[in-house]
C-alpha cells in the first residue's frame, strides 16, 4: 500500500480497523466479570455451629494462615469432578444482561478507583515487576526488527522495494505461530511432571524452566541479525534464522512470563496486564526514539547485543523467582488483591 498508493492511506487503513475492533469489543464482547467468593466470606456466612466465639476460630482458620492453622472444609467441595457438580457446565451461553453496556454496581465510583489504583500497586510485587521487564524487552527484539528492515533493506547490497521489505515480515509470523503453538503446550507438561514430583502440589513457578530454550532462540536470532546486518550478509539468514526466532521468541517468553504471574494471583489479571503494558509501552516509545541515531553512529552490533543482553538478564532473574518466587508470594499473602 505504501508503495503503490501511499503511507497516509495505510495509516486511515489503521483508523477503520481500530474503529471496528473498537465498536466490536464495545457491543460483541459480553461481560464475564463477577464478584468470586474467597474463602473468608464462605466461612464468614457459614451458620454457627459450636459456643459463642466460634466466629473467632473460623476467622482464625484462614487462607492467609493455611499453613499453621487447620484446614477447613469448605461447603459443597468434594473429591468428584467439577463436571458432575456442575450439570450447566458447557452448556450455557451469555445473557443479554452482559451485553449491556453498564453494568449494575453497587459501589461504581469504589470501583473506577480500584481499576486505577490496582495497576499501580501491583507494581511493588516483585513477579509483576519480572514478568513486566520480560514482556518488555522480548517485545523491543521484535520492535528493532520493524524499525531497522527498511533502513537496512533499502540499501545496497540489498536493495529492496517497500513491498518485499514488507514481505520479510512473513518469517516473524511464522516464528509466531511456532511459538503460539510450543509454548503452551511445554509449559504445560513441565508443569504437570513437576508437579508429579511435587506430590501433586502445583506451584506457579514451575512454568519458569519453559523459559530456557526460548530465550537460546532468542539470543541467536539476535546474534544472526545484529552481525548479519552489519557485515551485509545475504538476507537468507538473517529472515529466515534471525526474523523467524525473533518471531518465536515474542510470542513465547512474554506468554510464560505473564502467566507465572496471572497464576500468582488470579483475581487481578486484567490488572497485571495492564500493568504490563505500561511497562512495555513506556519502553518501546523511548527504544523507538534512540534506536536508529544510535545505529547510524556506532553500527547495527552494539545496539542490538544491547538490548539481547538486557533481555537476557531480565530473564535470568528466572533463576530469583524460581528459588525466591514462593518466599515474594508469602510477603504479599495478606494483600486486598487476592480478595478482589
């Protein structure tokens, strides 16, 4: 579109279909959100059994102090599937309820608070903070690709149009779906023969060694890319190799690094990425600004092995939270967020 109509009409393109997603997650999207029961409420509403002061033990009993204190049973939990507790299971729909678009609150101003407030605090958790950096640098390898192609491409040796610029864009697609489709699955099976090992206790840490082969791709592809850029090397290997891995590494290490903090605590996902992504869109904007003066002054090679090894290290603080992770999970046991 660039070449043979121009750039602006591509941006307008990028205008409409923001407008359709936008009017598509506004009326197609139901609402799925309620208020889930912590344990402390099922046993705060559960009718008194024993002497007066029995409130105080049951308190007492707590998830917060499950390790010291007796567990509890918990009404309407047993050992059977959730399939037969569960007869409606998959086999319900959304209502048009949820398709309005305000829904009832009891406290809407409590809650437009909460949705602000909640992202700003979860920056103090430590595995917010190590799936934020992950996320936002796997994506800068892949944000140095799209801002360097046309300027490296363009140019002897090379001498690409814009369409075929364009085109090596298909080998990071690619990557993507490799990814997409490795990355869950490995991690899933690690976690179960963890687990296994574990006495059946799974523990969210467990997915963090899926991060290891992904971040290997991620340091070649970042080798075969910076060098292949700056010694004009034919582009074969550096789409090929370099962009495909670039591919597979974005769609892995921010999927695995984000899910060891959702399962960390559950109740405020949306919250954890939209932290997230501050975190990454704060980064990109400033890489953005940078990148290309500092890759016309000193090379392709010291900028790019830059920013490998800061994901690298970033990465590498996986080593912290696999020994530690638990240890930062106790510190925030008693927090508001895991009653949300």
């Amino acid at each position: 579109m660039a070449e043979y109509s121009s750039w602006r009409n591509f941006w307008w393109l990028d205008v409409a279909l923001l407008g359709v997603t936008f009017f598509m997650v506004l009326f197609g999207f139901p609402e799925t959100k309620w208020h889930r029961k912590h344990p402390d409420e099922l046993q705060a509403i559960r009718p008194s059994e024993s002497q007066p002061g029995s409130d105080e033990k049951i308190a007492e009993a707590t998830i917060e102090h499950a390790e010291s204190a007796k567990v509890t049973k918990l009404p309407g939990l047993t050992q059977s599937e959730t399939a037969h507790q569960d007869p409606y299971l998959h086999r319900g729909g959304p209502s048009k309820q949820q398709f309005k678009l305000f829904q009832a609150n009891r406290h809407p101003f409590q809650s437009m608070l909460l949705d602000i407030w909640i992202p700003v605090k979860l920056f103090t958790f430590p595995i917010i903070q190590f799936a934020s950096f992950v996320v936002s640098w796997s994506a800068s390898c892949f944000l140095t690709l799209n801002l360097t192609q046309a300027q490296v491409f363009s140019e002897p040796p090379y001498r690409f149009k814009t369409l075929f610029v364009g085109f090596t864009n298909f080998a990071v697609l690619v990557g993507m779906f490799i990814g997409l489709f490795t990355a869950g699955p490995l991690s899933d099976w690690i976690s179960m023969r963890l687990t296994k090992r574990n006495r059946g206790i799974r523990e969210p840490e467990m997915r963090l060694l899926t991060m290891i082969p992904y971040v290997l791709i991620m340091i070649i592809g970042n080798f075969v890319v910076a060098y292949g850029y700056q010694n004009r090397m034919s582009w074969k290997p550096i789409v090929i190799v370099g962009y495909t891995f670039a591919g597979i590494q974005v769609a892995a290490l921010p999927a695995i690094a984000s899910t060891y903090a959702v399962d960390s605590y559950k109740p405020v996902a949306g919250s954890i990425f939209l932290s997230i992504t501050v975190n990454k869109n704060l980064w990109g904007y400033g890489f953005s600004k940078f990148i290309t003066p500092w890759t016309e002054k000193s090379g392709f090679v010291k900028p790019i092995m830059t920013n490998m090894t800061l994901v690298t290290l970033w990465c590498l603080c996986g080593i912290i939270f696999w020994f530690f992770g638990k240890r930062f999970r106790t510190w925030s046991r008693n927090s508001s967020v895991h009653r949300m």
